[in-house]
C-alpha cells in the first residue's frame, strides 16, 4: 500500500500542492487530475522518489520510500513523459538492454513476444527513429508486461496511441489490479476502467 | 557476485552498442588526438633532443584536451530521453550503473588513444624504452580522466553553457595526472626510473575509481530533481 501525508511541492517560488494526502490499497487505482501546469508530473516523480518534497511522507508498505529507495523500486515501474528509447536501437535492444540494466534479464522470445502483443509485427529490428510517436509509446508499454511490478506510475500513458492500443492497454491495467497491484496515473482522455480514487490539485 | 556485477555490465554494454551505432564520435576523438599530436612537430620544428624532450607531455595534454571533447556527451543524451531517470529507478545499484557508464566511455575514448600513443611518439624520437613508459603512463593515466571528467559531466548536466563550464571545472583537476604522467617519461630520462611517477599515478586511479562513480550518482541524482 501505497500512504501519502502532508505533501507539499514547491517550483521555485510557486507552491504547487500542500497538506496532500491520500492512501492507494492494492487492487485499487488513483487518478491524478488537474489542469496543465497543477503538478501533476511533480507529484508523480516525487512518488517514484526521483525529486524531494518540501515536507511530507511517502510510504510503501509500511516503511518509508527514502530508507530504503532500492526495495520500493523493485516494485515500482515508472514511465515518465520522455521515452527513455534511444532512437539508435531497435524497439528490441531498447527493451533488453533498459530492462538488463534493471536487472531483469528478458529473453529476446519473450520481448518480441511483448512486442507482438502491442501490434508492432515486423516493427522489432527497426531503429526506433523510424517509428511514430505512438509506436514508441507502445515500445515503452512493452515493459510492463515484461518488468513485474507491483505499483505502476504511469504519467500520461494514453497519449499518442490508436483506440485499439488504448484498449489493450486498459485491459492491461485492469488485470495488474485484479492481480492486486495498484496503478497511480494522469490523463486527459475519458478511461474505461473500473472505478478509481480521485485526486484533484 | 556475478548477479550483482551484472547491471554494471549491461550498461558498459548498452553504451559500447550506442557508441557502435555512432562511430563518427568514436573516430573524431581519436583523429582530434592524432591531429594536434602531429601540429606540435610541425610548428616547433625538426630539433629531434627538442621533440624528445616535450613528446611526453604533448601526447599527455593532446590525449586530456581528446577526452575532454566527448565528455560532455557521457550524460547529456540519456539525460535528454529520460534514460537517466529508469537508471535512477532501477532497483539495482544506480552507482554501479554510473561505473559502468564511465567505463564504456574509457574503452572508447581513452583505450584507442592509448593504443595509438606509440605510434606517434615515434615520430618524436623516442625511444622504445621511453614510448613503452608512456603508454603504461596513459594506461594508468586516461582513466582517471574519464573518472573525473564524470564528475565534471554529471555537475554541469543541463546547465547552459555547459560546454565551456566542463573545461574550466575540469582541466585543474587534470593537473595531477598530467604531471605525473608526463612526468614518468622525463624521469626515466633523467636516470631516475619511473616507478615512482608511476605508482603515484597508479594510486590516483584506485582514489579515482573508489570515489569518482560515487560523486558522479549524488550529482545526477540532483541534476535529476
């Protein structure tokens, strides 16, 4: 479980959110809603623990997520704004090798497999410069199924795919919630998923 | 050991990939290094006792200013597309991905230069027992520049300007190896044996590797907030 008190966030002069607090249970998700520019991204690297919070506590499980960073990372998968995709690799290297350096050796099988699965067919020995913008955002997704993560923060994840990628995708989250994981994630679409908590800044 | 080795050596391996994929930086480097050595002949003339008693310390600042050129570079792309971030996030060790990082940039930028330091001291009259000296003096050498040049890289990330920033915070910190790295040669010649110079280089590599990875991940871990 993921517990949230007394945050606040502070871009230089301008506080963005103060006293936020929430509590996301497992098998239950959290949307970060709020217009451009409230802090959503603020808050969503603050929680993966790659800024610090003016004040406030994050913890998971119980301990708190700056004690001890590497075992709440080991749960965590986070897929920022920026791709982390090197346009010079194909869709395949970019996955094995980012995911090697986490320390999860996937088989080529298995992320061709994943590949496959988010319809980029033939796409796998491509460099990824030659994809559009909603194929590498499928690129990215790819690691979900191959990283086992118990929290995802996902910041945007629907941008830039086709009504078909959104499906999978939604139907992706929904099964790591019925497998008790939780998700935390910003969007500007409407969502088919179950209900969720709200968080409004 | 081998699973906790085993990020570090997928990153020296995802770089060495990246640096394949552009071997124009690779070559610039290196043809920059071999460019400058070869000016220096040609501007200060065919006194062979003259070219003998500078090469050390020509090849030594021409290899620091050809390490220099692609430090910049160490962090800033995987910076740019948020690579740096997933390194951050990364249950393992995020210093031992930094080493890693560090080292594929030495076997890229640092080895080829050594490799090819004999070849043009050469045509600065040394002798074999002095050119022999000089690469063991860059072997031990280029790598502390690559430790500390990272220091310099991972402190100037995203900061405007960076380029000439790099320099002026790095080249002072330069001075010891280019003085005992130089330095391992003259004394040779001078009858002293260059054992000395070079243990004391030697030991800056251990200090360098120890601490440098380290100072490097708390930089980027500000650079990254």
């Amino acid at each position: 479980m993921l517990s949230v008190s007394h945050l606040t966030c502070q871009r230089g002069e301008r506080v963005l959110f103060q006293d936020l607090s929430f509590e996301l249970p497992e098998s239950q998700w959290l949307q970060i809603a709020g217009a451009n520019g409230a802090g959503k991204t603020s808050l969503l690297r603050i929680l993966s623990g790659l800024s610090e919070p003016v004040d406030g506590r994050i913890t998971w499980n119980g301990s708190p997520v700056r004690e001890d960073r590497e075992a709440f990372h080991a749960d965590l998968l986070y897929l920022g704004h920026q791709g982390a995709l090197k346009e010079e690799l194909t869709p395949l290297e970019n996955l094995t090798l980012s995911l090697g350096m986490e320390g999860f050796n996937v088989s080529e099988d298995a992320a061709m497999q994943a590949l496959h699965q988010f319809g980029l067919h033939g796409r796998e020995h491509l460099p990824v410069r030659f994809l559009s913008a909603g194929q590498r955002r499928r690129v990215l997704l790819c690691r979900l199924l191959l990283r086992p993560a118990r929290l995802w923060i996902l910041d945007e994840p629907f941008t830039a795919l086709d009504v078909h990628a959104i499906g999978f995708l939604s139907r992706l989250i929904e099964t790591h919630l019925r497998e008790g994981g939780s998700a935390v994630l910003t969007s500007h679409q409407s969502m088919t998923l179950p209900p969720g908590l709200c968080v409004t800044l | 050991m081998s699973r906790f080795l085993s990020p570090f050596i997928q990153s020296v391996r995802r770089d060495l990939l990246l640096a394949a994929r552009h071997k124009t930086e690779i070559v610039t480097a290196l043809f920059f290094f071999v460019i400058v050595v070869n000016l220096l002949p040609l501007g200060i003339g065919p006194d062979p006792d003259l070219l003998r008693k500078i090469a050390p310390g020509a090849l030594w600042i021409s290899a620091l200013l050809a390490t220099l050129l692609g430090l910049q570079r160490l962090f800033a792309p995987d910076h740019a597309d948020g690579t740096l971030e997933q390194m951050a996030l990364s249950p393992q060790s995020f210093t031992l991905l930094v080493a890693g990082k560090i080292l594929a940039h030495w076997l890229v930028a640092g080895l080829p230069v050594v490799l090819i330091a004999p070849v043009l001291g050469l045509q600065f009259d040394l002798s074999g027992r002095s050119l022999l000296i000089l690469t063991v003096s860059l072997l031990l050498g280029t790598p502390i520049l690559s430790l500390i040049g990272a220091v310099g890289a991972a402190l100037t990330l995203g900061v405007r300007g960076s380029g000439a920033l790099l320099s002026l915070l790095i080249l002072p910190l330069y001075i010891p190896a280019l003085i005992f790295g130089a330095g391992a040669v003259e004394a040779d010649l001078a009858g002293l044996g260059p054992d000395g110079h070079l243990s004391l280089l030697a030991a800056l590599l251990v200090v360098s590797a120890f601490f440098a990875p380290w100072v490097a991940t708390v930089a980027l871990r500000v650079a990254l907030e």
